[in-house]
C-alpha cells in the first residue's frame, strides 16, 4: 500500500535518509540527534486532500525526511530536509553556535560514565561514606544562566539506591547526594561540580569531612515488590470487554468512528499528531497537536535556578514514548499504533505500541424522563480515546484525545511519575518546596503546556472571537425586573494575545464568517474551553521568561505559517529566546477571515505534598473543542437508547454471612 503524504515516516525512509547525509559527509562522523517526517507544505497538501475527498486523481507529492546532527564532539550543528523520493536535498545547513541539538539517551549515558569515571567525583563519593556501586546519576538538559551559552553541557544530579535493599529498581528520588555535576559535552570531562544547599539560605557544606546522613522516609519505594508493605487484596477484577468487536475502523493512519474522519501521525518531537479531521462530513480542524512543554523550577538558588526543561523540544514526545502494554496502558479492544525515531549513528529507533486507540463508556451521554408518562430515554457517552504516554527522566506524562459522539473533542494531560528531589538537612524547611521525606526536598515547579489548533472550520478561513455574558440595563419595559443578560462578541483582527475574563463569563469561539448555519443565523463555530491555570511565574527578564514565550499568555493567535510549529521556537536546549511566538506576531498580521492558529498555554503550578511521593497520583487537567452552532441539530440525538439486553449490567449482591458457629466455641460463653 503507498503512503499517504501524512504517514509517519517509515524505518526505511529514516534509513535511507540518514545513508544519504553520510554519503554526502564521506566518512565524517557524525551523531544524529532527531529525524522523522517532514510534512508537506499546506497549499500543496490542501491540493491533494481535496482531490483525495472528491475521489479526483492525486497529485504527487514526493516524502521528505527532517534530520539534525552534529559532527562527533564538536559543537557543530546541521539540519537538512531530505527528499527521499528522489534522493536529493531539499535543504541543507549548519546552524549557528547559539543554536544545541535536543538531548539523547545515548549522550547523557555516556556523560554519566564519564562522571563516574572522574576522581574528583570519587573523591566526593567517598567523602560521602557510600558505596560508589550504589550511585545512580541522573542527566539533565543544562537550562541557562547567561554563561557559556555556546558550549554545550548537561548537568548530572547525584542519588544513590535505597542502602536496606540496593536494588537496580529501588527509588533513587528518595537518596539524593548534596553534589552534582556539569560535563562539558564536547570534551566529554567533568567541568565542575557543585555542592547543593542542604538548608533554608545558599549556604553549602565545606570540606572533605561531611559524610551522607542516612536516612529513615516512611516509604521509599513505588515498585511493589519493594515496598514495606504488601499489596492491598480487596480489588476485584475490573474487565471491558466488546463481544461484537470495536465500533472504529482503521485503515493505515485512517481513523473512522461515528460521524469522525481523521488521520493520526507521529514524529519525534510532538509524538501523536491528528490531521484533517472532519464530523459528520464538514471539515473542523486541519491539525491538533501538543506543540510544547515547559517546566520551571522554582528555587532559586545555584544551581537549581538553571532548571528548566522543555520536554518536547530538549528531549521529544515520541523520542521518549512509551510501549504500551494490554491490560495496563489502555482496557478494552485496543489498536496499537508504531512509530520510528532515529538514532545516534542514523538507524531507525522503533517505538512499538505508541499510540493506542480504544472506546470507553463516559457515562451519560444525555437523558430525558417525561413525568407525564414516566418513561425515561437514556443515552450512553460513547468515547474514541487515542493515548500516548512519555516518560522523560522523573516524570511521566499521559496525553489522551477524546472523540466523542456530540462533535467535542477533548485533549487532556495527566501528570505522574516521581517528583525531581534534592536533599534537605535534618528539620529543615524551605519556602521554596516541601520536604516530602527524611532528608529529601521536592522544590515547587511548574508544568506549562501549548497545545497548538489548527482549525479548518468548515474551511481554512477563519476568525477568533471573544464573546462575554453581560446584565442588560434596568428598563421599565423591556427589563422591568433587572432579570435579563445578552451577549457581546468582540472579533480579533490583529495576530497577538487575547485576554481571558472569567467575570464576564468569556467564551472563545472560533468561526467561519464566510457560512452561515440555518438554524441559529450565525457562523459555523466551534468554542474553545480552555482550563484556565496560573501562567509563568518566573520574573519577567529571567532565562525563564525569554525562553518560553508562549507561557506569557493563556492563548495567542497567528497567521499560519508553515514553519511556525513550535511557541518557544524550534530549537529549546540552552535556548536564549526570541525565535518563538512573540517574534512571530511582530508585524501585527491580519487574523480576520484567514488561516489562523490558535495556541492555548495551560499548566499546573505544583507545590508538591507529602502525598505525591514515593510516587505521584496522576494530576488532570482537559482542554475542550466543543462545536457551536456547527451542527443542525444536537448530533447525538440519533445514538441508540441505552438497554439492559446490550449492556448485561448485573445488581449487586451482599457477600454471604458467614455461618454462626455450632457447639462449643473457645473463649465464648456458652451460657
């Protein structure tokens, strides 16, 4: 079968891209950092998706492959578009010095080696009075102070395993050492190390003679078979099963569903992509993705202040997806879904089981009972669910899009994992994190999120408004009792900001001017639900506020662009800002009656508590596209009433007593 010009790139056309930037390098090494599908440009994909749903004849549009490499260990970075159809460059070049590939497993294993390996490092350790046999290093992208912003490093965090048990599984996060490290990655050597404050100012400990307080948490562990106690016994077995198959086809990357047409994608960087979506025949939206990820943290001292990670843009979505297993991940009849990355030496990185698509039960849909008559009309919430989940070092993320059968879509984050520790000293309290055990602190951080929505509201011409509830004025006539409210729509016509007002009951709708619905004489729409959250908090000025200039503001509009994908700018590691969204809305471009995109920054500012740890309940938080006078009529009017004979639900029944004892019983009287 031939690929559909929206396919994720395959192991193939990784491969023989990558043979093809060698070939061209004659035998230089070279260390490739990110690869997969390079998407086609809108007018000329537009083109092709018309005459796709007019079953006209297609034109070709050739598969190209994005690659990015350094040379091996020098600071030089390149990035090419390869046409793999027809063997050539579409583009080729090397960026400048300010510019750093994202991170990889294979480089930051290879600088925790190199800091085990250092005797300075040794020195520390044995300092310490631990074994070095029990130390667990932990990489991170290096964030940015200012300095240095050329060379490229990364910043190891020091922990060590629980000593009662010292096994590979054992929570490091709850050991952390009070050093850590900065490797200069071109060299490959250890360039500092930096003792962390264990109390409540910038103060560090001095001198070889400060050994590792052991310590006594309630519990450390997350796995099961380490922790102190076993797990519980009253959960009976919770099953979802469909006897008749599952209600969605897919066909390649073709997802059908009820009234839903869409296709699903993946790349390295935003993992599942959804394209050329449509309900119920009319077009909604020509891409949907999770653009970025910021997480600030928020102690402000060396060298926790320069902790900030982009998890998309430093390190990938689907670089580090999950593989997601039956009866864990996702219940039910599922659909698995592969992809491919690239790794180090340009081979393909397979990533099986990436994406799952599967139905759920959301409980009711909507129901009537005519008191009248008694009889009641129940409608089940079908939902298509399509997840992938991403670990990136402590944290765990689970990204979930919902289908549902009235036209909404709803995309939402979940947040797990173990929270990024550091030590604390015996009694100790900060104001900047919580001590969530003996001896470790979890500082107070940020999740900030953009998701990007590229809409094709009925068509690719649309608009972006703001619609607020407000009380009409006292009228002896039309308002006698002070009772009335209308609405007042205001319609963006500049790219830039927009500004949220929960007091007037504010409403984002987007809309295409150009068509007009019957029912209600106003233009087919779709509303946007944000989850309004608290937006950056790092001082504005800081690394933190130039770098992630989406987090500014809850939503931002702009004219599309086909290069303009990802708000804090394609390239985040050490990244100095200015390439992002606010550069992009400088010249004030025209967003009335065009092809707009919307960005919705969304977050959690998490203050952790004891009860995230050893391990963290999952956080959620839901962002909704919800259609607005898109539709004729309410489009699950027609779902089949819910019965008995198709859901087999069965009444609960109470355990049986046990039986009263007969005879003598010990201990009992008998009288």
């Amino acid at each position: 079968m031939s690929l559909h010009p929206l396919d994720p790139a395959t192991a193939e056309e990784i491969e023989q891209a990558t043979s093809f930037v060698k070939s061209v390098y004659h035998g230089v090494p070279l260390h490739f950092k990110c690869g997969g599908l390079q998407e086609p440009p809108k007018a000329a994909l537009l083109e092709f998706l018309d005459a796709e749903h007019n079953n006209k004849p297609l034109p070709f549009l050739p598969r190209c492959i994005f690659l990015n490499w350094y040379i091996k260990k020098t600071p030089r970075l390149f990035e090419a578009v390869v046409d793999v159809t027809n063997g050539a460059f579409v583009y080729h070049t090397e960026l400048p010095r300010d510019f750093h590939g994202p991170v990889d497993r294979a480089e930051m294993n290879e600088a925790a080696q190199v800091v085990l390996a250092d005797p300075a490092v040794q020195a520390e350790i044995k300092r310490l009075q631990i074994d070095d046999t029990t130390v667990v290093l932990d990489p991170w992208d290096y964030g940015v102070d200012g300095e240095e912003t050329q060379e490229r490093h990364t910043q190891v965090f020091m922990y060590m395993r629980n000593p009662k048990n010292n096994d590979p599984d054992s929570n490091h996060y709850c050991f952390p050492l009070d050093f850590m490290v900065i490797v200069d990655l071109c060299a490959m050597r250890v360039k500092k190390i930096i003792r962390l404050p264990l109390g409540a100012d910038e103060s560090v400990t001095q001198g070889s003679n400060v050994p590792h307080r052991r310590t006594d948490p309630a519990e450390p562990e997350y796995d099961h078979r380490l922790q102190k106690s076993p797990p519980r016994t009253t959960m009976k077995p919770y099953q979802v099963i469909q006897p008749e198959g599952a209600s969605f086809t897919v066909k390649g990357h073709l997802i059908e569903w009820e009234k839903w047409r869409f296709r699903v994608g993946f790349n390295w960087r935003e993992g599942l992509t959804l394209h050329d979506l449509s309900f119920d025949g009319k077009s909604n939206f020509y891409r949907l993705s999770l653009a970025e990820m910021f997480v600030p943290y928020g102690d402000p001292r060396n060298p926790i202040y320069r902790k900030g990670a982009f998890d998309l843009g430093n390190v990938g979505a689907g670089v580090t997806a999950n593989n997601l297993q039956l009866g864990c991940d996702c219940l039910g009849m599922i659909k698995y879904i592969d992809g491919h990355v690239v790794a180090v030496d340009g081979s393909a990185a397979p990533r099986p089981n990436a994406i799952c698509i599967h139905e759920i039960d959301n409980g009711i849909q909507w129901k009537h009972t005519n008191h009248r008559t008694g009889k009641a009309t129940v409608v089940r919430k079908r939902q298509l669910v399509l997840q992938t989940i991403i670990t990136v070092a402590n944290y765990e993320y689970i990204f979930m899009w919902y289908f549902d059968q009235s036209g909404e879509i709803t995309f939402e984050t979940r947040a797990t994992g173990i929270l990024s520790t550091q030590p604390i000293g015996k009694d100790v309290t900060v104001p900047w994190g919580t001590r969530v055990a003996d001896g470790v602190m979890a500082p107070y951080h940020q999740h900030l999120f953009s998701v990007r929505i590229d809409p094709a509201i009925g068509g690719h011409q649309n608009s972006f408004a703001s619609t607020d509830s407000v009380a009409m004025p006292w009228d002896d006539q039309l308002n006698p009792l002070g009772t009335g409210y209308v609405t007042e729509q205001s319609i963006l016509d500049r790219a830039g900001s927009v500004e949220d007002d929960v007091s007037k009951g504010r409403v984002f709708k987007i809309l295409n001017e150009n068509i007009e619905n019957p029912v209600s004489g106003t233009p087919l729409g779709y509303k946007l639900v944000p989850h309004r959250s608290q937006m950056l908090l790092a001082k504005p000025g800081s690394w933190h506020w130039r770098r992630s200039e989406f987090a500014e503001h809850s939503i931002w509009v702009t004219k599309y662009h086909d290069d303009q994908l990802f708000p804090a700018g394609k390239y985040t590691n050490q990244s100095l800002g200015g390439t992002g969204i606010k550069s992009w809305i400088e010249d004030r471009e025209n967003v009335r009656n065009e092809d707009i995109v919307i960005w919705h920054t969304y977050g959690l500012t998490h203050n952790p508590r004891v009860e995230d740890f050893p391990v963290m309940p999952a956080e959620i938080v839901q962002v909704h596209l919800k259609p607005y006078n898109f539709c004729l009529f309410n489009p699950t009017n027609n779902v089949p009433p819910s019965n008995q004979k198709a859901n087999q639900s069965v009444a609960y029944k109470a355990p049986e007593p046990e039986p009263e004892p007969v005879g003598p019983v010990c201990c009992k009287s008998n009288l």
